[in-house]
C-alpha cells in the first residue's frame, strides 16, 4: 500500500501561482482613501489606495495583468456598490471594489476590513457671551453660596443678640453686613464688638474676597477661552434639534435594511442621490450638516483638521450605526481565483501592509491632488464686548428696577393711607 499525497506526488498541478501574464479582466471601484486613482508624472493611470496596492500585488505574486473593462480616469467616480451585479451576471471573476457583505457569503472574498460607520459632526459652537455670567454663577453654585451667606448670617446675628446688640428677624436669615461683604462692598461694624464677632467679620471679609476673586477669574477664562455648546450625545438629539445629517442614498437603504431601529430618526437625513455630489458635499467641511464617514475615511480627515486654525469637525464613536461590519470583494461563488485572492488579503493583513496603506493614504491624496492643505478653520479672533453680551445683565436689572418701583409704590400707598 503506498499512499499518494498531492504536496509530494502532486495529481493536479498548481497553475495559479504562476499566471503567465493572464490578462484577467476585472472591475474596479470606490472612492478615496480605499481607491486613489491618479496620473503619475509619466502619463500613466496609478491606483493608490490599499484596494490599488492590493491590486498591484496581486499582478506581481501571480505574475497576471488586471484588466479594467471600464474606461476608467483620474476623474471617474465608480461606487463599489454598482459593480456587484457585474459579478454576479458572470462578467468578471470578481470586483476590486470595497462594499458590504450580504447574504449568501458566499459572493463575497474574506473580509479585509471591519468597518466603523459613525458620525462626523461640527464641534460645538461658542457659548453666546451673554450667558457666560450664567454659566459661571449656575444654580448649585449659588445655592452653595446662598447656604454660606446663611449660614453666616444666622452665627452673626446670634452673636449680635447675645451681647446685647437689637438684631431684627429678618437679619437672622440674611444680614446686611453679610451680603455687602460678599459682594465686596463696605460694612459697618458695631462698636466694641466682643472676639467672637470680630470673628464673624473676619470670616465675612474673607468670604467677600473669595467669592470675588473666584467670580473675576473663572469669568476671565471664559471671555478668554469661552465654553462650547453642549455636543449631542444621542440621535434623539438630533432629533428634537432638526440638525440634518447627509447620506448618500444607497447607503441609506443599506441602513434601514439592517438597523430598522433607525427608521423613527428618517427625518434627520438629507439624502443625496447622486455619489459624485455627495463625496463634494462630504469633503467641503460645511457645518450646516453632519456626515455619516467610516473610521478609515475620518483618519484622513482628522489629519488634514491638523493644518485647520481651529477643527471643525469630530468623530462621535458614540452615535455609530455599525461597528464591526464586515467589509468584502464581490466574487463569483466559484471562481477559480478565489483561494488565490483570500491567501493575498491573509498575508496582506498580517504582514501589516494593508496597516501601512491605510497610514498612508493621506499622503497619497496630497499626491493625487484630490487633497487641500488650506486653512479652512475659523479662527476665534478677539473682539470687544458689545451691548447685547449684557443681554441677561440688563433683563435682570430691569426686572429688579421694576421690582423697586413696585414696593416704591405700595410703601408710598401704606404711608398715604396711614396719614
């Protein structure tokens, strides 16, 4: 008995290791930084991208030509998602062309990315600096201050009262000493006041310079370097702000075929149909809308905000719609050129190439000159404060003017009716 193994006694000879120069027609598509197609100084047509360098490895470990049946340019835009069906009516082996796996698996190669679909969002604008005296002195702030003024009240008062001092009720929930303190105004004292008092006003004074000095400084800050707006923090905030977010139109029926969670947020879309249109759209940095962009896309971005006077834009990987999705060549479900293909995105990816392309997909793009170095930031330039920065200031101080003037009137009405 003699057994036959194929590695020693090989039955069917391996010819897809060596394709002797096989001009395999192929399809190939997708935007940047997957593909990054370009016109090298010699003329010629380069595909960049780590789905272009996978191709040329391909060419060069198989010893084959990929030939692209469409006519294809520096200009073209070919959506991955149009070339399936190219694959499956059998016109190619398989497509160079990135998009979602879908059932049967078995029309698609090895995943060689797991993708992150999230949102690219403005950063929050300025807070108004009419609210910046709010936001220093919020509503647990000046009840902790309330509580200190109080506080101190009640001890003076009591120390007034037990050395013989006339205090009135009123003065045993907040004194006058004690609030011209804290606002750093003068006081007077009594007379020959006993330690503990002095004490009292010590601590006052103290308490007056603090609250000062406190207030002043964290003010400055924000004037300086003001506060932002809230971010959102879920798609039901933007939801209930009427922010829109833009999708391309493909990509958005591929959501709400698998996330029908997402179809009560349908209205914060602004769906594009065209995909030439939408990649503008998307890489114009507009802030009046927000962008659905794959992590490996906002990698670049995030390079090209580092030229930017100030960022624009953030990734939220809190509002993501996939994570983890698996990302695929279209192929023939029994395409010879399959095991061939796989092994090459394998060895690709654990070698770290497919790691090294993605890291170099921004500067293939300034290559390309498909990216702007330009500062499109908005720089936050000094200016002057204006009359409607002391918006809440002056509706406040109207409405205590106010206020005055009504206990004016009664007090007046009191003394008229007494006499």
């Amino acid at each position: 008995e003699r057994r036959i193994d194929n590695s020693t006694n090989p039955i069917v000879l391996p010819r897809l290791h060596d394709l002797r120069g096989y001009r395999l027609p192929t399809l190939i598509g997708g935007s940047a930084p997957r593909l990054i197609v370009y016109r090298r100084s010699q003329g010629d047509i380069f595909y960049g991208g780590y789905v272009g360098h996978l191709m040329h490895c391909f060419q060069v470990k198989y010893n084959c030509r990929l030939v692209q049946l469409l006519p294809m340019n520096e200009s073209t835009l070919v959506p991955a998602q149009q070339l399936t069906n190219a694959v499956r009516s059998g016109s190619v082996q398989f497509a160079l062309a990135a998009t979602y796996m879908e059932l049967p698996p078995n029309n698609y190669t090895y995943p060689f990315e797991l993708l992150n679909w999230c949102l690219m969002l403005p950063v929050p604008g300025l807070v108004p600096h009419s609210q910046l005296y709010a936001r220093v002195l919020d509503l647990d702030t000046f009840l902790v201050v309330l509580a200190a003024l109080v506080l101190t009240s009640l001890l003076l008062a009591v120390g007034l009262r037990r050395h013989g001092y006339r205090v009135q009720p009123i003065e045993f929930l907040l004194h006058d000493n004690c609030l011209r303190g804290a606002l750093g105004q003068s006081f007077n004292e009594v007379l020959g006041a006993p330690m503990f008092v002095r004490g009292i006003y010590l601590l006052i004074c103290v308490l007056g310079f603090l609250l000062t000095a406190w207030y002043n400084s964290y003010f400055a800050a924000y004037v300086t370097s003001g506060p932002r707006e809230k971010a959102y923090s879920s798609f039901d905030d933007i939801l209930s702000s009427g922010f829109k977010i833009v999708i391309w139109s493909p990509e958005y029926q591929q959501l709400i075929k698998y996330t029908e969670r997402m179809q009560r947020f349908e209205s914060i879309f602004n769906i594009e149909p065209d995909f030439a249109q939408y990649l503008r759209r998307r890489e114009s940095f507009d802030t009046q809308f927000g962008y659905m962009m794959p992590q490996e896309k906002w990698h670049v971005v995030q390079q090209q905000q580092l030229v930017f006077t100030a960022p624009l834009f953030s990734f939220h990987r809190n509002l993501c719609i996939y994570r983890g999705f698996p990302i695929s060549f279209p192929i023939a479900p029994n395409s010879v050129f399959r095991e061939p293909l796989e092994r090459l995105i394998g060895e690709a990816t654990a070698t770290g190439l497919m790691a090294h392309w993605r890291d170099m997909a921004f500067s293939e793009m300034i290559t390309a000159g498909k990216l702007s170095l330009a500062d499109l930031g908005k720089p936050n330039e000094f200016r002057a404060m204006r009359l409607m920065d002391l918006h809440y200031i002056l509706i406040a101080g109207a409405l205590m003017m106010t206020l005055a003037f009504i206990v004016f009137l009664l007090e007046q009405l009191h003394h008229w009716r007494a006499e």
